[in-house]
C-alpha cells in the first residue's frame, strides 16, 4: 500500500475575542498545543498577554502578527524549523480600514513554496456585509494569478482559508439569501481557477451554545488549488475538526464553548 509523505500540518482557529482572561488564555494555548501543528493561525486576537503566554509556552515557534486600526488581529505561527516568510496583505481589507488584512505565510519544503492566505471575512447578513465578504473572497481567488505570474508557467501551491463568516444575507420581500447560496457562489467562482473547498469531518464549526437563538453555522473553512494533496480523516474529508463540534452532548459542547471559544478548530496535514 503506497503512504503519502507528510509535508506539514495546518491548524486553524478563531479564538472568540482572544485577550486578557490568563486562565482562559492558558486553557487555548494548552488545546492549540495538543494538536501540534506545524503552522497555525489564531485569529480575533485581541490582547498583548495573548502574545506573551504564546512566546512562553511555545517556544519552538516563531509568530507574526497582523497590526493596523483593526481591533482584532490574526496571529500566525509557524515552527522554528519550517523556512516561512510572512507577508500582511492589505488588499484583502477591501477598501475597509477596519477590516482585517490578510496574513500570508509561505512554506518552503523542499524546494517547493506553499503560500497560505489566512483570512477573516466580514462578519454581517447584511447587504453591505455580503457585498464586503464577496469582494474580499473574489481578491482571495485572484490572488492565484498573482502567485503563479512569477516565475511564470507553474501551478501555485496556494490556499486560503480561515473564519470566512459564509451567512448569507437578510432582506425583506424574500430576497434574503441563504448561506448555502454564498457557499455555491464561491464554490463556483474557485472551479475555473482550478480550486476548492475541502470536505471537513463536520460541516457547522461555530455556535454559541444550546442557549442561543442562533443555530450551529458553516463559516470556517479552507479553499486549496486543486492540485494539492491532504491526508484524508473519516468519512473521506481533508479537513477534521476538533472542539465542540466533535463532542457529543450540549451541556459538553456548551462547556467547551465557555472554556475556548464558540468556533471549533481545524486540522489539516498537506502531503507529497
């Protein structure tokens, strides 16, 4: 049986207004550790001691942090051993300077360059809201043709992904629409760039526990050139998702929500 060879893996997370609560902040760095991946990104990253205890007690990595007039950052890191160049892509604010940019991270692994594009949309089911999130995708997809422009004629190891806030729109005189439409919407944009949305092991990764009047919601997700190869986990996905999406009854999935955060994590390992 032929295995595929591990090239590194990726974790994914928005950590809900990620700041000054220290027991908190020990609870998501001890659950980020545990998943050992070789790259991560945190994003709603709010405070400096988020940043201190991170330095403290993963010192095997090296991080980078988003900065400008946005409150909310996404932080990166990536292992000490990885050669990783991180780049902040204003262009992905859309115009917005309140928005967060994009954080890209590229990976060389044997000679090959793998640039990951870390993203966190904007958040509304308004029309305003949806038309932001829709430019800044549409940026992420074209952003392809930029990386595969030099050096001219090789396909891009290229992803994107992170808290893309996929939730549709609210309007009157039923013209809203749904988030499975915005889903297709971007679904069928990635095809002729030759990219897609990977399978995950859960499709709803943030809720804000059985208490809420909000129902589980499909916003994160990771969006590969269609080249790329991953390790497969049940049910055929690429993408598995870890917290409390993967638990089994409310009262533990509220708990986890309290304890980390009300978006679950992903885990994805990319291989030769």
């Amino acid at each position: 049986m032929y295995l595929m060879a591990k090239l590194f893996s990726v974790a994914s997370w928005n950590v809900e207004h990620f700041k000054d609560d220290v027991s908190r902040i020990g609870r998501v760095v001890q659950f980020l550790k545990n998943q050992n991946p070789d790259v991560f990104a945190l994003y709603e990253v709010e405070g400096k001691t988020v940043f201190g205890e991170l330095t403290t007690r993963m010192p095997d990595y090296q991080f980078h942090l988003t900065e400008g007039e946005q409150v909310q950052e996404i932080l990166v890191g990536a292992r000490k051993t990885l050669t990783a160049f991180f780049t902040q892509k204003l262009e992905f604010k859309s115009g917005n300077t309140y928005l967060r940019p994009g954080a890209l991270l590229t990976v060389t692994v044997g000679g090959a360059h793998y640039p990951l594009l870390f993203l966190h949309t904007k958040s509304s089911s308004q029309p305003i809201g949806l038309g932001i999130r829709d430019d800044m995708l549409q940026r992420a997809l074209e952003f392809r043709k930029t990386l595969e422009a030099v050096p001219p004629g090789a396909p891009a190891n290229y992803l994107f992904l992170g808290d893309l806030n996929i939730m549709g729109m609210d309007y009157p005189f039923d013209r809203s629409i749904q988030p499975e439409l915005e889903l297709r919407k971007l679904d069928a944009n990635a095809k002729p760039r030759k990219m897609r949305r990977l399978a995950k092991t859960k499709e709803m990764t943030w809720w804000n526990g059985p208490a809420s009047q909000m129902p589980p919601s499909n916003l994160d997700h990771v969006v590969a050139a269609d080249h790329l190869k991953f390790k497969v986990f049940g049910g055929g996905a690429e993408i598995e998702v870890r917290g409390w999406a993967s638990l089994t009854t409310d009262a533990q999935k509220q708990q986890w929500i309290k304890d980390y955060s009300d978006h679950s994590l992903l885990f994805f390992q990319l291989e030769k």
